[in-house]
C-alpha cells in the first residue's frame, strides 16, 4: 500500500480522470479506484 498524501486538482484535470476511470471500468467490469487511475497515469508520464 501507498502513502496517502491529500492534492487538489484542477475541475478540468479531475473530470479528465475520471472520464479516464469510466473507460477503464467498462473495459474491465470491476471498480477500480479514482487513486489507481491517477498512479497509472503518473507512472506512465514520469520515466
């Protein structure tokens, strides 16, 4: 398990991830959570 550290995001950026979310959901028929989506797109972006 993570660290749990508390950001505020732009309304633009969070309605983005979570549009990003739904995807995910609908492809996998399971939840997943708002924090993984935000962790998979950050992994991906920082290298």
């Amino acid at each position: 398990m993570g660290k749990r550290i508390t950001i505020v995001l732009d309304d633009d950026l969070a309605k983005k991830l979570r549009i990003i979310q739904s995807k995910m959901i609908a492809k996998s028929s399971s939840h997943i959570s708002f924090s993984k989506v935000i962790n998979e797109k950050l992994k991906k972006s920082i290298k």
